[in-house]
C-alpha cells in the first residue's frame, strides 16, 4: 500500500464462507481486486472504544455492489475491513454522484448532454480505470429465457395479483436506451424499439421482510412467483417508469440476464446468464432511466429491492 492515499473506505464484512467474505463495498465504491486491507472490530471499553485487529484482507473479486476477501480464518460477519486506496483512485460511482450535483436543475436530454463530457473530464488519463468505469455502466438486451413467468395457479390467483394493487402498462413498441454513443454509457445504447406485450406492475417496491430488507434475486424471484407473477424485464422496468407510473428510490432486481443492446458489439466478460440486470437508483440524485447495473443473483445489499409484475388479463 503506498503512503500516498486518496480516500479511506470501511466497509462491513455481509457474509463469511471459509476463507473468504463477502463485503459491503464494490466498484462503485472505488474497490479494485488486489486491494489490500485490514480486519478489525470495535470493543468498547468504558467510555472507550478499541480497535482490535483481526488480521489482513484482500480483494479476491469485485462487481458492482459487492467484493470478495480473502481472509482471517477468525474474520466474522459484522467485522470492518479498512482500505487506505491508493493516490489517484476514484469510485467511479462518486464520479457519477458529483457530476449530477453538479447538474441539478437540467432536465431530460439537455441533462445528459452536459454530464457525459464532464463526467469524462473527471476520469484520470488511465486506462484500466476507464475501462472499470465503462464496465459499471454496462447491461444486456433480455435473451430467450427473459420474461419467463410463473405458470398461472388459477384465475383466482390471477386476479388478485391484477388487483388494486397494481398498474396496467399497455403493450406497444417502446423506444429503450440511449441514442448517445458516450463511452461511459455504451452499455445503455443504442437507442432500439422493443415489442412489448401489456402488462401488470407493482407501482412501488415490495415490503419485504423486516428481518430481511436485501433480499437476494432468488428470493426476490420466488416471491412473485408466489403471487402468480413474476419479476419484471428491464424492458418492462423502463417502459412503465418512462411513463411515470412507478415510484422511485431503491436499486431493483429484474428478470433479464446481463448482455449487449442489439447492434452493440463492444464485449464484455460479464456478459451471459451469470449476473442480472439491475435498475434504478437508492439515491435520486444518481437515478436515470436508462442506468444498467448487474450483480449475481446470490448477492445482497440493503440497497436492493424488487417489484412483482404479470401479464395483463
């Protein structure tokens, strides 16, 4: 680790499988694999408080809202892990959050055309940095298993889930994407129409369990299930919330599986049926219609939520 450093993160270890943990902070926060780092737990004493270290960690891996550690055999979830990042890294994400501070009060089109050259401005003539912070910005076109829903237990089940409840989407071909060919949005064009068959949708996130508020795709999916549905597409997502019928201010699970727009061939590793597709934003400072993140199903954040949709009756 060099002395020189730009930011401290702490981050809190979520969950620990042998050797290895995985923690709160991901790319957006500025972790890299092969940061190093170290464990530790505060014990209060008093009115004083001790920093016990428990020994070094080092990112294994890292996507979008998460990293892997490897360390102590002790390590426990709930411990801190410390990482003084080197001088020079930027989160990309608080690049992202800067830029549109700064650009509050534009609107629509006019608001991305002045953040894509400054948020450019801000990115350090290094290209392994460049290329992380195009690669947190990426997502995927829904493939042939996209949109697969429960099978329908009953017309009973059906229209409860088809209650007051939830918002009828007409079906129709809808504009998804950006027309903008920007290098940290090129996961999110080019702007295409899509067929989209009518639809129902949860106007906001669901409730989910008080003991369990970062519910992982899995359980996000077995959920609307259970209602009859499903989780919406990110089509789907895009095309009800470009209407304004759905309430913001969590990241949200969606059915679709990670992967190119068509007629966008620049690759991607991530790309096939390994991460989901996200959507949205927690802060509304950082919301776009057309944002794409991804994670692996198994992953969770207090951040992410979900929503239940259905085929219209």
């Amino acid at each position: 680790m060099t002395a020189a450093s730009a930011f401290v993160l702490v981050v809190r270890i979520l969950s620990v499988e042998g050797s290895e943990a995985r923690v709160e902070g991901g790319l957006l926060d500025g972790l890299r694999p092969g940061d190093a780092g170290r464990v530790y737990y505060e014990l209060s004493v008093g009115s004083a408080t001790k920093r016990i270290v428990v020994g070094p960690a080092q990112v294994v891996a890292a996507n979008e809202l998460a990293a892997r550690c490897a360390v102590p055999e002790n390590a426990r979830p709930g411990y801190l892990v410390r990482f003084e990042l080197p001088a020079g890294r930027v989160a990309p994400g608080e690049l992202l959050r800067l830029a549109r501070r700064r650009l509050e009060g534009l609107a629509g089109g006019e608001r991305d055309d002045a953040l894509r050259p400054w948020v450019d401005h801000l990115i350090p003539p290094d290209a392994q940095l460049d290329e992380e912070v195009v690669r947190i910005l990426r997502e995927r076109r829904p493939g042939p298993a996209e949109g697969r829903r429960a099978d329908p237990a009953d017309r009973s089940t059906r229209q409860a889930l088809a209650g007051a409840t939830m918002i009828q989407v007409p079906g129709g071909r809808y504009l998804v994407g950006r027309a903008l060919p920007a290098a940290s949005f090129y996961n999110q064009h080019p702007r295409f129409e899509t067929e989209i068959a009518p639809f129902l949708i949860d106007p906001a996130p669901v409730a989910w369990q008080a003991e369990r508020p970062d519910p992982s795709w899995h359980e996000a999916d077995s959920f609307c299930r259970t209602r009859g549905g499903a989780l919406p597409t990110e089509f789907q997502w895009e095309a009800a919330m470009s209407a304004g019928l759905l309430q913001r201010g969590r990241l949200e699970w969606t059915s679709s599986w990670y992967g190119p727009y068509p007629g966008n061939r620049v690759p991607e590793p991530e790309y096939g049926e390994r991460v989901r597709v996200i959507r949205g934003a927690a802060d509304p400072a950082e919301f776009s219609l057309h944002r794409r993140l991804f994670a692996p199903p198994d992953t969770r954040d207090p951040r992410l939520g979900f929503r239940c949709a259905s085929a219209a009756q």
